[in-house]
C-alpha cells in the first residue's frame, strides 16, 4: 500500500503538472492573441509526445527495469513547467508542451507496470487508485490556477516547480523500492511471460481493436470538455475566466472520483460491465449538454466526468489480461493511444470551433458515446494467448 500510495501521489502531481496547460488556455489565448486553432495544436503537441514514446517505454521497461526512470520523467515536466512560465513566443508555448509531454510519456508506462507489481492481485484496485491520483491532480490544475496563476500572471506558473521537485523526491523512494526488491519483482514478471509467449489469438486482437474504439470514444469527448469547456461556459453564458475554472475543476474532480470506482467494481462485478455501462451510459447526458441551462451545464458536466471516467480502469486492466507479461507495454500503448488521439481530437475540434462556433463542438461530440455499444462483442472474459510453441518468441 505504501508503494501504491506514492505511485498515486507520483501520478497526482504528474497530471496536475500536465492539467496546468489546458487550464491556462483563456489567459494564454488573451496574452499572445491565439485561435482555436492553435490552442488545439498546443494540446496537439503536449498529447503527441505523450504518446509517441510511452509504447516503446513500456517495451524496453518490460524486458529491462528502469527503476530510476521515473524522476527522469518528472525532471523533464519540471523543465516544461519552467518554460512555460517564461515563454515570450507561440514557438516556445509548443516548446514547453512537448516537453511536459515527454515527461508524462516516460511516467506512466513504468508506473503502471509497478502498481500492478504492488496490487497484490487486486489490480483493477490499485490500477484505479493510482489513476484516482492522476485524475485528481488534473482536478487541482484549474483550482490553483484561479487560486495562484490568475492573480499574478504566466510567470507565477515557476512556483509549480516546487510541487515538481517534490515529485521527484517522491519518485526517487519509489525507485529505490524497485531497486531493492528487483530480484523479486524480476521473478514475478518471469512467471508469467510464459503465458505471453504465444501469439496473441485472433479472438484477443478483435477484442483489442474493441478496447481501442471505445478509448477513441471516450478521449475524443473528454478532450472537449478539458481542452474547450471554459470556452464554451464564456461564450454561451457570459462566464468569467475565473468562474469557468470552478466548472472545469469539478468536472475534473468527478472524473477522478469515476476513475477511483470502476476498478473495484470491474473487480467485483466483471470488466465488460463496467465498460459497458460507463461509455455508453453516458450518452443521454452528452446529448442533452448543448441545451442545457448553466444550472444543469454543470450537474451533467459531472454526471459525465463521474459515469465516463470509470471505464479507463477496466479497460487497461482487461487489455493486460488479454496480454500477460506485457504489462508495460499494454499500458504504454493505451496511455499512448488515448494521449495520442486525445491531442489529435484537440487540434481537429479547435479548427472546428474557428469554423462553426465553440457550441458546435458539443453538437459534433455528443453521439461518440454511442460507440460503447461495441461492448457488446467484448467476450465476458478476455480471451488467453494461445500456448507458446518451443523455441519461438512472440
């Protein structure tokens, strides 16, 4: 528990690095005078290289253990974190983007890989509370940029590099654990590549390709909340900057509080199911938002944030299942592919709101839950790899 509690701690401040960026977008688009469309390209480039990398992180880290990898990451989002408060320039916005990106795309490979190490056969528990940690860390982004930045400007986002040095030293306990126990964790992780020695089936790569469609499904709509919803709450309502903030922050707070349910529930109650009901359930909600009045704006903001966000857990704990002893890799290509398609969504929904309006995104958005009723295919269980044939590697 301890182990799980400093990875959850690690992540929290990771994504409270990285949510500093979206939450800063009304101020940095008055300051350098941007549009839509860059804002889009900045969440573009902060997402891309969030998730170019993580895939081949969670590969290399699978077969060679990096115990110290972590802080690396964490120093190289404490770099982006110093230039954005001291950007002069667009060039040097993107700049920064790409390097809390890179920071993020070392982080959750490996620290995924760990908390399943430390969940004791609880996984879907420990995958969730260490997402609970990320998600509420998103959460505090808009919050202390209307307590911290808002009064003071860009450059007070530099205090935010004590909150990384902080990360790191938490980091760096957690890789002398893994450094300790590495013997131990070696072993655990040869017990099971065995099972993954064998070519992954035709019924598991259809079930993967299932998982992926709805991870599109999800990121793309919870980009256009993250990335554009402040904008939306302006346009249509008249909001302050501030104001908006307050909405954002908790519709973050309920994505974490669904992050931290669907695991334990998937556990209990089976992954498909949650799956299932949380992509899909969301879809009377997304479809009434674009109507609604600012009251109900921010009660079905919630709803959404709550019932959507329950499904990354079972998904990622489900697609390891379908794959074991490439626990890594699995992570890294899920958290790259929803970063990836997270800042492709971005870019695409910016150009769309320079063109239509930033109301038409939520018009455009809100039939994507409606590809959950793919879940319908997903097998109760994941399907096994089939037995490795002697001397051949997967």
């Amino acid at each position: 528990m301890r182990v799980l509690a400093a990875l959850s701690v690690g992540h929290l401040i990771n994504d409270l690095l990285q949510a500093l960026l979206p939450a800063l977008y009304p101020l940095l688009k008055q300051e350098f005078s941007l549009t839509f469309t860059e804002i889009g390209l900045i969440t573009f480039t902060n997402q891309v290289t969030a998730s170019v990398l993580q895939p081949l992180v969670g590969h290399y880290t699978d077969r060679r253990p990096q115990p110290f990898s972590l802080p690396v990451g964490m120093s190289l989002t404490l770099a982006g974190i110093l230039l954005l408060a001291f950007a002069t320039s667009f060039a040097w916005l993107l700049v920064a983007a790409a390097l809390v990106g890179v920071g993020s795309s070392i982080f959750h490979p490996e620290s995924s890989r760990l908390a399943r190490l430390a969940s004791g056969g609880r996984h879907g528990f420990a995958q969730s509370l260490f997402q609970t940690g990320g998600n509420f860390g998103s959460s505090l982004g808009p919050l202390l940029t209307v307590l911290v930045v808002l009064p003071r400007g860009q450059s007070s986002v530099a205090w935010f590099a004590l909150v990384a040095l902080a990360g790191i030293a938490v980091l760096w306990r957690v890789g002398h654990w893994h450094a300790a126990h590495r013997r131990r964790v070696t072993a655990a992780a040869a017990a099971v590549i065995p099972a993954a020695a064998g070519p992954i089936s035709r019924e598991a790569r259809r079930a993967l390709g299932l998982l992926l469609a709805l991870v599109f499904s999800k990121y793309v709509y919870l980009v256009s909340l993250s990335s554009y919803f402040m904008f939306f709450l302006i346009d249509r309502f008249g909001m302050t900057m501030a104001s908006a903030q307050w909405y954002l922050f908790a519709f973050l707070g309920a994505v974490a509080a669904g992050t931290f349910a669907g695991g334990p529930i998937g556990d209990r109650f089976g992954r498909k199911h949650v799956i299932w009901a949380s992509i899909l359930g969301v879809l009377p909600f997304t479809v009434a938002l674009p109507y609604a009045s600012l009251f109900w704006t921010g009660v079905l903001s919630v709803l959404i944030g709550l019932i959507l966000a329950s499904a990354f857990s079972a998904i990622l704990v489900y697609a390891q299942e379908l794959m074991p002893g490439r626990v890594g890799f699995v992570a890294g290509m899920f958290f790259g592919f929803a970063f990836g398609i997270a800042g492709l969504g971005a870019a695409a929904l910016g150009k769309f709101a320079d063109w239509y309006g930033i109301s038409a995104v939520y018009h455009a958005c809100a039939w994507l839950p409606a590809i959950g009723l793919l879940a319908w295919w997903l097998p109760d269980q994941p399907p096994r790899p089939r037995a490795a044939v002697p001397g051949v590697r997967a």
